[in-house]
C-alpha cells in the first residue's frame, strides 16, 4: 500500500536530486589557469616581477577564485547508501563506498547523504568526481570513520579533477596514518586540479600527504593532526600554482603545521596554524626549483621557530608577508640560516608583526642572493637580535622595521645595505 508518507519521502528525495543537480551544474569548472592577474600592489613583483609567466601571477587580494573541479558528468548523484553503505556507521561500509565511486566513471558527484559512516580501509578514488558530505540545505555533514586501525590513508586520490567538500574524517584510536592522500602514487607529470573545500581531520599523523600533485587548492579546512601538511615531489604542471589557504592547522608537540620537501609554486594564505615545533619546516631536498608564499597568517604558540628552513638546493622566490607571529619560546621565529648547496634566489621579508620573548636571534638569513627586509614590528620586550645577516647572506637591503629588541642588527654578509 502506498501511504501519504511515502509519497512525501519520494517527492523529498525528488527535490533533494533536483538541488544536487543545480549545485553541481552551478559550480561546472573553468580552467583553474584561466585567473587574472594577481600582481597589482604586490611589494614582491615590484622588486623582482612576476613569480610565474602564466595567467596566475603572484598572490595577491581576490586571487583564489578557483571553481570546483568535480561537475555532475554523466554519472550524476550517486548515493552510496544504494551500494549498500550503512548510514548507522554499525556495519562496514568500505566496500560499499569503493563500489560506488567506481561508479563513477565520467564525471559525477559521490554524495554521502547522512551522518555516520564506518570504514576499515582506503578508499582509492579511481575516476574524477565530487565527493560531497552535505545533508540536503546544508543541515549537517557526514562523517567518515576509519575504525580498521591501520595506517591507510582514508581517501586516496590518484586521478585529477576530484573534489571533497564538506566532510569529516576520523580516525579512531592512535593518532596514526594519513587522512587524505593526493598524488602520492601518481606518476610522470602527476594529478592537478583538485580541489578540498570545508573539509575536518581529526586525529592523524599527517592530514594531507601531497605527493606527485599541483594546481591543487585546498581551502576552509580545520586540520588536527600531528603534522597538518606533508608536500613531497611536489611538481610542475602547466601554469598555475597551488593555493592552500584559509584553514587552521592543529599540529602535534614535537611536529610541524607543514613539512615541505619540494614543490613548483605553493601558496599559504590566511591560514592559522597553532602549536607544534614549527608552523612550516621546510626541508627543500628536490633539485626542482621553485617559489614559496605565506602571507596574511597566523602563526602562534610554535616550540622552536615557526618557520625553520634548510636547503640542499635552490629555491626561486620566497615571500613572507602580512603575518602574525606570535607566542614563540624558541629563539629563531624565522630561521633561514641553514643550507648545504643551494642558495635562494629571491627573499622578502615584510609587514610581518613578530612578538614573543626568549631573547637570541629572531630573524636569521643566509643562503640569499639577494633579500629584502621591511615594514616589519618586531617586538621581544628588548631582549634579542631583530635580525641577523649571516656570511652566506648577500645584496640584502634591510631598515624600516619597527624593532622592541636588545640588539637591532648584526651584519657578516657581503653587499648588504642597512638602514635603521
């Protein structure tokens, strides 16, 4: 017998498809190179010009425009609930999410539409796709628990254009494992376009392990894992760069918010990132050279220094600018004194506000061919050295900082001009 209330449950689901659809068709991607210039007012191309020859420039206001990569295809909605996924999260629904997103093979949203789901293994997205966790009107988002205990990222991307949007993921027990794996396995060129909206990760060793990826965007993002951001053999692909901004990184004692081996073009903009030893350890091992912007953060409460860099090869441009740093009990809050045999090209340091106390070197520079040190409120309760130039460090331009230090400047490079 069909009753009243079926009939108002079929027409539910009729319009909870029908908004799916509209979101999906609205959000259709455009090339993710296809951005206007970002390089008006920028202090770092008007001393050295554009970081990139392609449309996305250097990163300025208004620059993150990204659409979603993912688009309804031929596929449409597919719930995973019809594979056969347990929205109570009491049985195992690995099986079931996997069988669905091999579904999709052209393009299509991978929609989990309750709250709870249970997984005891990976989850390898194998074809483009929107993985979307939102109740219909946004009312609440699913949560993906990895309850297996292994060490298995939960999703692992090898394939470009995928998006993940609104979901949670846990994983129970140990503070183990990655969260979401993009690139990692992929080889030549590697995978781009993907994009992580609005996206939590709770309890993992590393929330993101960005392997062989670029052009990826991932945004609005809460991180509490033991290092929030692992980026190895990083790549370039085409034009664009990849822009990890607006989230809030929780990184573990003893760990960093994100350990960055190599990379083509990575931007950090208006992020947080809390604890750890460092917010960004950079360990540039990879003999691509590259470019590296963090700007408009805050970077607080960090054990050692909130930016440690050590270089074996060389890095393009480094720009650090329009930063928070503070509640530092280490004595480095930037170091950049560290490197074997490559030298940093380009470095600009500016319109950075640096508090905390611990005295020793506050801002430390070798390994540069040329840098520029400016606008800066350093304040120590004068105790420290604003800045030191180390013998390493040359054609370096420092003054209008505004300093609360023991000790302004010490100076054993070669070429530098220095004005307070």
């Amino acid at each position: 017998m069909v009753t009243v209330t079926d009939g108002v449950d079929t027409m539910i689901r009729f319009f909870v498809c029908i908004a799916l659809l509209f979101f999906a068709i609205v959000t259709k991607p455009t090339s993710v190179s296809s951005q206007v210039s970002c390089n008006s007012g920028n202090p770092w191309v008007t001393q050295f010009g554009p970081i990139i020859t392609g449309d996305l420039m250097a990163y300025g206001p208004n620059c993150n425009q990204f659409q979603d990569s993912g688009s309804v295809g031929t596929s449409g909605i597919i719930n995973i609930e019809a594979f056969g996924a347990d929205p109570t999260g009491i049985k195992d629904s690995t099986v079931a999410i996997q069988n669905a997103s091999n579904s999709i093979t052209n393009g299509g949203i991978l929609w989990f539409p309750h709250a709870n789901y249970s997984i005891s293994g990976p989850i390898n997205i194998n074809f483009s796709q929107t993985i979307l966790c939102t109740k219909f009107l946004g009312a609440s988002f699913a949560t993906i628990n990895n309850t297996g205990g292994g060490g298995s990222a939960l999703f692992i991307i090898n394939i470009s254009f995928v998006t993940v949007r609104d979901c949670t993921l846990n994983r129970a027990g140990a503070t183990i494992g990655d969260a979401i794996d993009i690139g990692v396995g992929a080889s030549g060129l590697g995978i781009f376009g993907i994009v992580i909206d609005n996206v939590e990760l709770v309890n993992h060793a590393i929330g993101f392990n960005i392997g062989n990826a670029s052009e990826y965007k991932i945004i609005n993002s809460k991180i509490n894992a033991a290092n929030c951001f692992l980026i190895f053999n990083h790549v370039w692909q085409g034009s664009g760069a990849s822009h990890i901004s607006g989230n809030e990184c929780l990184a573990g004692t003893g760990n960093s918010g994100a350990i960055i081996h190599s990379g083509a073009d990575v931007r950090f903009v208006n992020n947080k990132f809390l604890f750890g030893d460092h917010a960004f350890n950079v360990i540039w091992d990879q003999s691509a050279e590259g470019n590296l912007l963090i700007q408009d953060s805050s970077i607080e409460t960090y054990a050692v220094s909130a930016i440690k860099m050590n270089f074996s090869f060389a890095f393009d441009r480094i720009l650090i600018q329009n930063n928070s740093f503070a509640g530092n009990s280490g004595t480095g809050v930037i170091d950049l004194s560290n490197a074997s045999t490559g030298v940093p090209i380009n470095l600009v340091v500016t319109g950075n506000g640096i508090s905390g106390s611990g005295g020793g070197v506050i801002l430390s520079v070798g390994t540069v061919n040329q840098c520029i040190i400016s606008g800066n409120v350093i304040n120590f309760n004068g105790t420290g050295t604003a800045v030191a130039l180390l013998s390493n460090s040359n054609n370096c331009k420092v003054g209008g900082n505004q300093l609360n230090v023991a000790t302004a400047l010490t100076n054993a490079g070669t070429g530098n001009t220095t004005t307070y």
